[in-house]
C-alpha cells in the first residue's frame, strides 16, 4: 500500500528517518516559479536547509532524506518556510517545531525514551514527593533551578508540564488512528 504523504509539517520526527510532507501554498505556487525552503536550527544553532520540490499537483514537496534526518539531534528543532521566486522576492510563510527523537535501531544499552516535557514531568513529581535523584535535581526550568524552587512553584510547573505531557498522548493516540478519549461537543444549529 503506498504512503500516503501528509499535508502538514510533522510534530515528531525519528532522527535518521526520512521525512516528507506536501505543503500547499496557494499564493506561491510552483507552476508560478515559488520555491519553497525550509530552514532547520536546533537549540545548539546548528542549521540545515531542505528546499521544497514542485509535486505536480500544486503542493510543494518537502522530503528530508534519511542522512539530513541523521543530523538531527535529540530534542526540539524549530523550523521556518520561506518562499522566493526568480526575481529573489522572498517570504516567511510559516514556522513552528518538532521534536526529534532518538531511533531505538542502534540502542544496545540502557535508553530513555521518554520526551523532554516527561523528563521533566517526572523530575518535577520526584523533588516534590522527596525522592529525587541529582539527575532530577539539574533541571531548569525557565532559566530557574528546580532545586530552587518553591513547593507552590513545584505545583504549579507539575500542572503546566502534565497538560502539556497529556497532549503529547492524545497527539500520539490521534496519530496512531486510536483517537482522543476526551469530550467533543457539537452545537447544532
């Protein structure tokens, strides 16, 4: 059965998979000449460029190729579209980020492969329930040690990164085809 190639940019890529996506732009089309480049950059300022292909169905095609998607470092990417024609006129589209991950192909030794907000979801639970390891215990967040947080503080971090570690499920769930379990209301006219 052939991939289907989605239309949107993707949340969470696996470091060293190739990665494709269409990207409909209807004011920068490429029959018009639009070329549309994704620029790449990691937390460490590393940048990769991925220039975008006319599909022939009006979409630009991004693929990024299993030794680009290699480059990748654990961790959040951010990434921004730019278009240009042939007279350089040149435009930001979009931006937003992913998250990479680690594949799990070479791992022959202990692996965490939980996502940063779990990482620090947990690290957050363990300093309050008082079983923190010094690992936990090197965390910041928002420029702020853990260790010099307040217990209020503590809390209040603990609530904002499990809403956050809570959509990460329901993202991967809705990805995986199994769903949400949560409300949707709907209101008739």
């Amino acid at each position: 059965m052939p991939h289907k190639i989605p239309t949107v940019e993707p949340s969470r890529i696996t470091k060293g998979d190739r990665v494709t996506w269409k990207k409909h732009l209807p004011d920068y089309l490429p029959v018009d000449g639009w070329i549309v480049s994704y620029y790449f950059v990691n937390a460490a300022g590393v940048q990769v460029e991925v220039a975008g292909t006319d599909n022939g169905d009006g979409y630009h095609l991004i693929d990024i190729d299993v030794t680009t998607s290699d480059t990748f470092t654990p961790g959040l990417v951010f990434w921004q579209a730019v278009v240009k024609d042939a007279d350089d006129e040149e435009y930001t589209v979009a931006r937003g980020r992913f998250e990479v991950i680690d594949s799990f192909e070479d791992k022959t030794a202990a692996f965490d492969a939980r996502s940063s907000v779990k990482k620090i979801l947990d690290a957050i639970v363990a300093v309050i329930e008082g079983r923190a390891t010094e690992k936990d215990l090197a965390y910041s967040i928002a420029g702020r040690s853990i260790t010099k947080m307040t217990l209020a503080e503590l809390t209040d971090a603990r609530a904002r990164y499990q809403a956050l570690y809570d959509a990460e499920v329901t993202g991967e769930a809705i990805e995986q085809g199994r769903g949400h379990k949560g409300l949707i209301k709907l209101r008739m006219p």
